[in-house]
C-alpha cells in the first residue's frame, strides 16, 4: 500500500471501491447507511473525476440511489462553500483541492452530516469515515480524516456545557497528533 498522500486517479472500482456496498465481506458492521455511505463515497468521486454535477451522475443511475445517498450526494453539493471553507480551515497545511480524491470526498460527506444531520451521532459520523478512509485511501487516511473531521465537529457541534445543555457530543482524537491534544488538555484544564 502506498504511503505517499497523492491523489490517485483511478476509477473508483480500480481502487476497490465497489459497484454497490459490500460491507460484510470486509468484515464490516452491516448497515444501510454504513452502505449508502459507502456508495454515496463513490458517486462522488465519480462525480468530481468526469467533472460531472452529481446530478447528472445520479440520473444516469437506473435505478436510482438509495434516498440517504441523495441526500448526501445533493447535500454535500448544496453546501459545498461551507463545507470547503470549514475543511480547509480545520485541514492545517493543506489545501482542499491537492489532497487526495477520496479524502477529500470523505471529508465534504462527513462534514455535511456534521452540519445537517443532528440526529446521527459524531462518533458515527467520524468512525465511518475513518473506517472508509483506511480502506479505500492512504495508510495515513483514517488519521488525517479522523483529525480534520474532529477538528470539524468541535467546532459545529460543541459539547454541552455543564447544565447538560447542548447539542454535541462526545468527538474521537487524532491518535496522529498526541503534541495538540496534550496543549488542547492543558489549556482546557487552565481553562
């Protein structure tokens, strides 16, 4: 497996990632949306590598996706700026459009989910696309995603405060970076 965090532009099937989901085979939990992340990951590289909007990838579909994977797919397109902005400021030192294909197309659907759809838990949210990340990316993937996504959450789900009140939870930490969590614990405990 390469270690380098380059692009690869390889058609989705070429890099593994499946017609349709196949998560038992991988030795994955089996879940509809865990599958509909899965192909919604694929239809938007698909879309990104022909340059395609994803809604004509999508109508080219017979039958059509999933509703999650709509959802996600048009999502992620409706607000991409923010999306972009909220990746590009979490991701420090690298700019959106030289990371990889898949971890940035990771990191647009996680970063939606994070921002509209509360109902689905941050650790879901961040554990699936590590886990997505780590099978169809680079071997440093799943931290880099895991990093910039908790990064992402902190700041679009903050955790309750001490009345209980809030909408965030519990947010995993970047196992790549122990030096930031370290000064993170520090100044929240000076805090």
């Amino acid at each position: 497996m390469s270690t380098s965090h380059g692009p690869d532009s390889r058609h989705p099937t070429e890099r593994g990632l499946p017609e349709g989901p196949r998560p038992a085979e991988q030795g994955l939990p089996e879940g509809p949306r865990r599958e509909a992340r899965e192909r919604a990951l694929s239809l938007l590289y698909e879309s990104e590598l022909k340059r395609e909007p994803v809604a004509d990838v999508i109508g080219s579909l017979r039958p059509g996706p999933d509703p999650f994977v709509v959802e996600l797919l048009q999502g992620t397109e409706k607000h991409l700026s923010r999306i972009d902005a909220l990746v590009s400021s979490a991701a420090v030192g690298w700019e959106i459009d030289r990371m990889p294909v898949i971890d940035r197309s990771l990191l647009r659907l996680g970063t939606y989910e994070l921002l509209e759809t509360p109902e689905t838990p941050v650790a879901v949210i961040i554990d699936e696309a590590v886990e997505l990340a780590k099978r169809y990316s680079t071997e440093q993937s799943g931290g880099f995603v895991n990093g910039v996504l908790s990064t992402i959450a902190r700041n679009v789900r903050p955790a309750p405060d001490a009345t209980g009140e809030g909408p965030g939870e519990h947010t995993q930490r970047s196992e790549e970076a122990p030096e930031a969590i370290a000064s993170q614990d520090d100044s929240e405990q000076s805090g």
